[in-house]
C-alpha cells in the first residue's frame, strides 16, 4: 500500500507513504483544543487529509490538515454538523504556526 495513517485519538496520528518515500511522520493532536464531542472526528479526519492530498499537497501537509479538521470538529456537538470550513481549517494551521 503506499500510503498508510494510524490514528491515534488525542495522540495524533501517523502515516507512511511509499509514494513520495517518506518512512513514518508522526504528528501530535493540537493541545488548545478543548473535546466536546468526538463524533465525526475521524471522518472529520479523513476530509481533510483528502482535501490536501489531492490538491497535491506532500504527505506531511496532507496530516497537518487531517489533524486540524479533526482539532476543529471535536470542539463542537455532533457529526457532519461540526465538520470545519476551509477557511476554518486554514485559520487554526496559521495560529499554530503551521503554515
């Protein structure tokens, strides 16, 4: 398989990718972030890494975006209601430094 993720809950996550020839990134949950609900959280996941990956992003961007969708989405009630915007997203990356 060339890429795989391992979520890790509040730990973070980590992921291989055969592809672009990274080993393993591992990258850790955002602490500012206050879990209400973890509903939809790995779905929330899952969107964001998608949405990096195929705007072509590399593998530990693609994680970053993963785990602020995530950060986002456990901050709120519920599943598809507390998924993150982009510029939701692209806001938390940029308080944190990340981009």
């Amino acid at each position: 398989m060339p890429t795989t993720l391992l979520k890790l809950g509040p730990k973070g996550v980590c992921g291989s990718s055969r592809t672009q020839g990274i080993f393993s990134i591992c990258k850790p949950a955002y602490k500012n972030m206050k879990p209400i609900d973890t509903t939809g959280a790995g779905d929330s996941f899952n969107v964001g890494f998608i949405y990096a990956f195929l705007s072509g992003m590399n593998l530990d961007k693609c994680l970053e975006y993963g785990n602020a969708c995530r950060s986002i989405s456990v901050t709120l009630i519920g599943g598809a209601s507390s998924c993150a915007t982009l510029d939701e997203v692209k806001e938390l990356l940029k308080i944190c430094n990340h981009f």
